[in-house]
C-alpha cells in the first residue's frame, strides 16, 4: 500500500489528465455555436437543448449504473474503458452531417463521460487522507478550467482555420492516449486506505435515502446543482455573448474565454487549498469558502453579461472565471467526509445526476430560451444575467450547510 500512496501526486495528475479530456470533450460544442447555427439553420433554444439537456439527460441516466460500478469493479480499468470511449465518441462527432447526428453523437459522449468525475473522486479519496483532500481535490479541478484553456484557445483557431468539424477530430485524440499511459502506470488503491471500518458497497437505496434524509448532503447537493446551472451557462454561452455583442471574432473570443478559464483553473487551486488552511479541523469552515465565492459570482457574472464595453465586460468574465472555481474542491471534499465510504462512489453519481441534469441541463436550455424570446442577436446578455443571478440562492445552500455541519461537527470529524 506504501509503495501505491507514495505515488500518490502522479496518479491525480493522471486522474487530472482523464478530467481535462472529459472537460475539452464537453465543452468543444461552446466553441462552434455560432457555425453550427450558420450550417443547420437552428435557434438558441436548441443550441440550449445539444449544450444542456441532450447532453446531461443521456449523461444522468448513465451515473446511477456506473455508480454502482465504481463501488464494485477495479476503478482504474473502468476509467480507462470510459475514457476511451468518450474520446473516440467525440472524435466521430466530426463527421456529423445533419443536426440530429449531432445531437445523437453527443447523448453518446455523454453517456460515458458520466463515469469520469465520481471515478476518479473515489481514487482520490483513497489516496489522500481527510485533511489533504480540499487540496487534492481542488487541484483535480484545475483539470476542468485547463480543459476549457485548450478547448477555446486551440478550438477557436482550429475552427477558424478548418471548420468545426476538424474542432471535433482534435479534441477526441487525447482521451485515447490518456488512457493507455493509465491502464500501464497506475495501480488501483485499497478501498478505504484511510478509514478504519470495512468496506462493503451500500446498495442504492440506502444511498439515496442517506442523501434525502441527511441534511447537510441534502443542502450541499442543492447549492453545487444551483451553481452547476450558472457555471455550465456561463461557459456555453460568453463565447457567443462577445461574438454577437461586441462583434467579436471567434479567433479573438476563443482566446479571451481561455483566459478566463485560466482564471478559474487558479480560483479552484486558491480555494481548495484555501479551504484546508481555515477548515483543516472544522468542516463548517470549509463550507464558508464555497458559499462566499459563489454569492459574488453573482455581480461579477451579471457585469458580463451588461457591460457595454469591451474592456469591462472582459474583466468582469475573468473575476467570474476566478469565483466560479472556488465551489468545486471544498464541495467534494464535504461529500467525501460526509457520505460514508462504502457511499461514495453511488453518492458521487448521484450528486453528477443531479448537478448535469438539473443544473447542466436546465441552464443553458432556460438561457437559449430567454435570449430567443427577446431576439436571439442582443437577447443573450439579460438571459445570462437572469441566470447569474441564481447563484445568491445557491450560496444561501452553501451557509446553511456550514451552520449545519457546525452544529453537529463533533460527530462528522
């Protein structure tokens, strides 16, 4: 077991690795919006439908089996089998030559990229101890911002060069070879390596009424669904916001969204480690860094969306970047103290079902909605700042469960 945990920062650098593939192969479609528009002739409200709903329904319905899965089967190859898969999914995506084949390569890709976040969790969490988790994990996180870097800084050139076809063959290349260096360097950890009970995997039901009846789950599950829908909007959406508003090209818009993912890929590393320094032997502390950077997530993202100004409105998109980092380590690594651990794979699926379902799929649709009712060109910037607006609720989740969790905090740690 020593010779598997000393190797500890290599293997969530690979998990890592898996994540910024899982990030670059979702979020590809943000870059090609305005051309697939221009090919197939749709409106916003289905552009909503293939970066929201398509996407997460067929992603939700996958989380609950692989969930059960990842309590039973050697984590590593499963990882790998669906990293591959994903990856080879998105690069056929290139070849779409109608809409609905779009829509139909899409519901695959996220059909297996449903496995990777709660897979690779469960590994960390039997890699690094309690009290290194935050950080761990919001160093994991990075992954997703990394991803959105490349997706919009590399896909934004690609497609001004080839087309958004060729944005779809590059971006699924890399899952491919991810998984292979995986499946050869990586061993699977012991269940459990920092528990002292036994595991045996809890069956579903338990799961789900450990995650209704349980207050603080119940809340934290709520509060990331809420910000899931602001953050999957935000980053489905400012491409086209720049493009159409500010006139824009996409070789200049594509760049300047890297950057702000940039941003994020910093706030998720700050705040992670941030989290374990003010909470490293209080839970509720934890909470406060998540509920703070999400409440100001709020102006910062409605600045964007409002900003005449091409200066103002960047600025605005970086410091939303920066705050909407700030949930993602802190959350999980709740969940991972919270849930029991014969839970927590089943339990991190079912928070993936909620936050891609609910969150990733009912944000950008709502979005795409609202800016087709006031006329899809200057429509999106009062539908993206409606949207923004959801995450002083989402940040109220977020205090609740700190005031829970101290009030009981003796019993969690």
């Amino acid at each position: 077991m020593a010779d598997i945990l000393k190797n500890r920062w290599y293997a969530l650098t690979m998990f890592g690795a898996a994540y910024t593939c899982h990030s670059i192969d979702r979020q590809v479609v943000s870059v090609v919006i305005e051309p697939i528009k221009h090919e197939f002739g749709v409106t916003d409200h289905a552009i909503g439908l293939l970066g929201g709903a398509v996407y997460t329904t067929s992603f939700a319905l996958a989380c609950l089996p692989i969930g059960w899965l990842i309590d039973r089967v050697n984590r590593r190859s499963l990882l790998c089998v669906l990293l591959s898969v994903w990856g080879g999914l998105t690069l056929l995506t290139g070849f779409a030559g109608s809409f609905m084949t779009l829509v139909a390569a899409r519901m695959g890709v996220g059909g297996a990229e449903a496995g990777g976040q709660p897979v690779c969790l469960a590994l960390i969490a039997d890699f690094f101890a309690p009290a290194e988790r935050s950080t761990a994990i919001g160093y994991f996180y990075l992954s997703t911002a990394i991803g959105i870097v490349i997706s919009f800084l590399g896909g934004g050139w690609i497609v001004s060069q080839w087309g958004w076809h060729a944005a779809f063959f590059m971006a699924g290349i890399p899952g491919l070879i991810v998984a292979t260096v995986i499946a050869l360097t990586i061993t699977e950890p012991p269940r459990g390596a920092f528990e002292t009970t036994a595991h045996t995997a809890a069956p579903f039901g338990a799961v789900a009424r450990h995650l209704l009846t349980f207050r603080p789950l119940l809340h934290l599950a709520i509060g990331m669904t809420l910000t899931a829908m602001t953050v999957s909007t935000m980053w489905l959406w400012c491409a086209s916001l720049l493009i159409r508003l500010h006139g824009l090209p996409i070789a200049v818009a594509g760049p300047i969204v890297a950057v702000a993912a940039a941003f994020s890929a910093v706030g998720s590393a700050v705040t992670g480690r941030f989290a374990d320094a003010v909470g490293r032997r209080t839970l509720w502390r934890r909470m406060l860094v998540p509920a703070f950077s999400t409440l100001l997530c709020a102006p910062a993202g409605i600045g964007f969306a409002l900003w005449p100004s091409v200066p103002g409105c960047v600025a605005c998109l970086m410091g939303t970047g920066f705050l909407m980092g700030g949930f993602l380590g802190p959350c999980f690594s709740a969940m991972t103290v919270l849930a029991p651990v014969n839970m927590r794979g089943a339990m991190a699926a079912l928070l993936q079902v909620s936050i891609n379902l609910i969150g990733g799929g009912l944000g950008p649709l709502i979005t795409g909605s609202i800016s087709d009712f006031f006329g899809s060109q200057h429509g999106l910037a009062p539908a993206l700042a409606i949207l923004m607006v959801v995450n002083v609720w989402s940040a109220g989740h977020f205090f609740y469960v700190a005031y829970l969790i101290r009030r009981k905090e003796a019993v969690l740690l």
